[in-house]
C-alpha cells in the first residue's frame, strides 16, 4: 500500500526498519488493513492496538479502500 499523502502515517528512518506506521505509534499501517481484511472487526483492532484509536483506523481504512479505487480506475 501506497501511504504517501496520509497524514495518519508516517516512516521513519531506524524505526521499525522504516517501515510506514501509524503516526506516534509502533504499530504498522498495513497491520491495521490486513487485520480488518481478515475479518476483524474495528473495535476488535482497536482492542489489540490500544496506542490506535477507533478514528484513525475507519481513516485509515477509508484511505486503503480510496487508493484501491484509484488504482482500479
């Protein structure tokens, strides 16, 4: 996934190899999509990654479905 222009993640050079995160978190932002992808559910995510609130993450997830759009257009 495509993180560029989200403001909810960020990379940081030696954190989490640079991988892109959940802003003041170290939780990865492809966590939170590929655990919604399964079939858990939003609140369900927010219980296992507690620094990640309900918001973020329906943002985030609203981000992933836009840029799946944009890319099947």
């Amino acid at each position: 996934m495509d993180w560029t222009g989200c403001e909810l993640v960020e990379v940081v050079a030696g954190k989490m190899s640079g991988v892109p995160l959940v802003a003041g978190t170290r939780v990865p932002a492809d966590v939170i999509i590929t655990n919604f992808l399964a079939g858990s559910q939003v609140a369900e995510i927010a219980e296992n990654y507690p620094g990640v609130s309900l918001g973020k993450i329906e943002r985030l997830l609203a981000f992933a479905d836009l840029q799946r759009m944009q890319r099947a257009s």
